[in-house]
C-alpha cells in the first residue's frame, strides 16, 4: 500500500479511472514536433536515471499531499527524447482520453518528473499508475496520470479542464488548502507549495 492510499488521499478521475490496467505492458507514444516518433515501453523509461523527489502534488479542487515521488526527471526525459525545433510545449495524453498541456519552459524545472512510484511503492491504479507526470509547480489537473502519449507542439492545447475554465498556465493560486499529511487546513501563497 503506498502512502497515497495510506493517508486516504482523494482520488479525482475526469473521466473514470481505467479498468484493466496491464502494468507489464505498458507505452507511451511520442508525437509532434519530434525528429521521429516512438512508442516507449514503461522498461525502456525505466532504465533512464532514476530519481526521487520529495514535494508537494497540489489540487485546485482544495487539498495538497507530500510525498517522495519516485521516476525519472522530465530534464533527463528530455535529455534522452528531445522534442524537435520550435516545439515550446507538451500535451500529456491519458489511457481514457483526458488531455493537459504544459510549457517547455516550465516543465524544466528540478522537481518535475515522470512517476511510477511513492514512498518506495509502486503508484497504484487510483493514483496514476502506472506512470503519471508530477508537477509540483503547477494545479494538480496539469499532472497527468495514466499517460499514455506526449506530443510537442509550438502551442498551448486547451485540454480537459482547460474546456471547463480552470487557467491554461495552471499557476497554484494563494489561498486555503488542506495538507493531507497533516489532515490540517493551510495557508499558501501561492507557485509551487513549499510552506509545509
């Protein structure tokens, strides 16, 4: 049982949770502006440098979890598939069809990473896995869980909740949250949480 489960984090699913999840079969697509596309096993991301981060996942819908999440840098990611020329964003694709974009610019940043663990366990299905994005920066809604496809483009898609009226940029506003950890309502200022 990870730590998400143990700490009863809320699940939120746009469209359901997927069903019968195959995590040893498990690809990511990469398309778009991308010298030439590819569909990466979840093995084939699995052997880049591996690296944990211990940061805040933060919900626009009111409540923040720390966790040490555990995957490979989207720096390293990167590093290993870059995107092509021109391409300033990424638009992460989930197995059920929901969608978010995020800028180059921001997603290069020392904590972002692609997870397929928490706190030493594998991400269970409600959570994300097997491979969700974790943007510590950025709403939780720009995290993209069940990813199965990452497109460069030289713009900014509306995805999901995007349609709906949350903010494309998807900054962490100032305001109230509550830390899950603790099970105590919290002040933020706002940008990725650090406070607590």
């Amino acid at each position: 049982m990870s730590v998400l489960r143990a700490l009863n984090t809320p699940i939120f699913a746009a469209e359901g949770i997927p069903e019968n999840v195959d995590f040893g079969n498990w690809h990511v697509s990469l398309e778009g502006m991308i010298d030439t596309d590819r569909t990466l096993s979840l093995e084939d991301i699995k052997v880049l440098p591996h690296s944990r981060v211990n940061c805040r996942l933060t919900s626009v819908s009111g409540w923040s979890v720390r966790a040490e999440w555990e995957g490979v840098l989207w720096r390293d990611f990167v590093r290993a598939y870059p995107p092509g020329m021109g391409a300033t964003h990424a638009t992460f694709t989930s197995s059920n069809g929901y969608t978010t974009a995020v800028s180059l610019e921001l997603l290069d940043h020392p904590r972002v990473l692609l997870a397929w663990a928490v706190g030493g366990e594998q991400l269970e299905i409600e959570y994300g896995g097997p491979l969700r994005m974790v943007i510590p920066i950025l709403w939780g809604y720009k995290s993209c869980k069940w990813m199965v496809k990452i497109t460069y483009a030289d713009h900014m898609i509306t995805g999901f909740w995007e349609s709906r009226g949350y903010t494309l940029e998807g900054t962490i506003e100032p305001g109230e949250t509550f830390d899950v950890n603790t099970q105590r309502r919290r002040s933020i200022q706002g940008g990725e949480v650090t406070e607590f």
